[in-house]
C-alpha cells in the first residue's frame, strides 16, 4: 500500500506489477496458442474436404472459458495490491489483513465488493472479447483465402482445397501467435486495472492503515504509468507526465487520445489506444496533510 509515494516508489511498484502480469500473460499466451492451432488444425480438414471455412462461432464458449479464467487468476492478485505489504509473486501473494487494521468483518466486507465488481466485469468482458476474437478470426481467414485463390491464379498454378488452405494456414499462423500475445496483454492489463481500482473504492474511508496512517483520513487516487521506451504512444507517454503531476481521484477517468478511460487498457477504448498498450494505473493514498495533492483534496 502506498501514501504520499515518491516517483521512485511509484516506479518500483510499476516494475513488481509488471512482473507479475507478465507471469500469467506467459500461461495465458500458452492457452490461447494451443486453441488457435486447433481451429487451423478444424480450418484445414474442414477446407480440403468441402471448401469452407469452419464457423468460428464453435469455439466462441473455448475463448470466454479461458479468458475469464486468467481474469479471475489476474484479479485474485491484483485485488489485494494495496493490502499486501509483501507484494511480490504470484506464489508469494497473500493478503497482509492484519498488518493493515482490519477487522474480520471489515475484510469480507472488502473482499465480498470487489469479487462482485470483478464478477461483473469478467462475465461482460469476456464474452465481448471472445466475439471480437471471432470477428477477427473469420475476417483474416476469409482475406487470406481470397488472396491466396488471387496468387494462384495470377501464377496459372494449380490450384486444390489443399493447396490453398496449406497456403492459408502457413499465413495465418504468424498471424495467430502474435494475436496470442495482444489478447492475453489485453485481457490481463484489463482485469489488473478493474481489480486495483474496486479495492481502492472499496477501502475508502475504512479503518486499514499503514506505517499509523489510516485511510479513513486519506482519499484513493490513481496515476497514469508508461513503461518509458520509444515503443509508448505519444499520447501515453503525455498521460504518464501529466497524472503524475495531476493524479486524479480513483473513481475518475483518464483522458488519452480523448477516450475516458478507468485504467490502462480500458475495454471502453478504442484499439487504436488499448491495443499492445503496457501502461499501468498506480493507485495509492493521499492524506489531508499532504500539500503535493492540496488540488485534489479541495476539488481544484
């Protein structure tokens, strides 16, 4: 749990964040490259034998199965940030209730807020990201086979169902992997962002504290992180160096590239501002007594 962070502070929790996300990022990369050498394994028998291209509305239920299952994986850690003084790993994580003030009764009343608002979360996004996935899959599927019949027949080759969808297949591969990484990115990135922020409204105004300062007398705000490489959006990289200087109050958005966005990697963006995104939202606490936030804490 940060109060008052310095930037160090601020960069060291971004750097254990990221380690962690990228843990369940690996698995979840694993996952989904294992299903989308299935669909090309269905795509190739299904295209020799009849000519047609599977309907990917079969493996829509495969899709919400997995990323809601590394949504809650993400949550589960990320909801217990700001109570977990020893925040390291995912095999290290646990919840540090005692050091921090909290009765039994003001814990569950915690967790039972969060876990709700991460239901809610993960039951709606999961399902609009897998009819995405599928959109995607069905668009490049038919693009590449059109293109592929297009070559064939400009070169005067001969052209089977194999050949074309061997074809296909050796295109759309490449294509998979790396859509393998953006989803899990995405999906992980997401479900981090939803969590820190529902256990910060949810510890607002409770008895926790830490190093003697209660959070009954601090208020909850989140800042905007780059990861501070020529990879980041310009419009990110504004954000970064503004919400450090202004952060804003944890039930705000952020505006990027004039989207409001919650966190980082918002489903509400656009992909054009989420897409391959590695920012981070960093809530912490402010107290009354810190001038630095004097803004904030007035409504200025």
């Amino acid at each position: 749990m940060l109060i008052n962070p310095t930037r160090k502070q601020l960069n060291q929790q971004a750097i254990k964040e990221d380690k962690i996300e990228q843990a369940i990022i690996k698995d979840f990369k694993r996952d989904l490259i294992v299903l989308f050498k299935r669909i090309l394994k269905d795509l190739k028998k299904q295209y020799i034998a009849i000519g047609l291209i599977p309907d990917q509305r079969i493996y829509e239920e495969n899709f919400i199965a997995i990323i809601a299952e590394y949504q809650k994986e993400t949550g589960k850690v990320f909801a217990g940030t700001s109570r977990d003084k020893e925040f390291k790993s995912i095999s290290l994580y646990e919840r540090k209730e005692s050091d921090i003030g909290l009765t039994d009764d003001e814990e569950s009343i915690i967790e039972e807020e969060v876990a709700l608002a991460l239901l809610l979360f993960i039951d709606a996004n999961s399902i609009s990201q897998a009819k995405f996935i599928i959109a995607t899959n069905t668009r490049q599927m038919v693009e590449s086979t059109d293109r592929v019949i297009e070559e064939l027949r400009k070169g005067n080759e001969l052209i089977t169902n194999k050949i074309i969808v061997d074809k296909v297949v050796d295109n759309l591969k490449p294509k998979f992997e790396a859509r393998a990484e953006e989803i899990a990115g995405l999906n992980v990135g997401s479900a981090a962002g939803e969590a820190k922020v529902a256990e910060a409204k949810a510890l607002n105004g409770s008895n926790a504290e830490i190093d003697g300062e209660k959070l009954s007398g601090a208020l909850s705000v989140k800042t905007w992180k780059d990861w501070g490489d020529n990879k980041v959006r310009p419009a990110h990289s504004l954000a970064d160096s503004f919400y450090f200087s202004n952060p804003i109050l944890v039930t705000s958005k952020f505006i990027v590239m004039g989207e409001a966005l919650m966190y980082p990697r918002d489903p509400a963006g656009s992909p054009a501002n989420i897409s391959r995104c590695r920012c981070k939202a960093l809530v912490f606490f402010v107290t009354l007594t810190d001038d630095r936030y004097a803004g904030i804490l007035t409504g200025g």
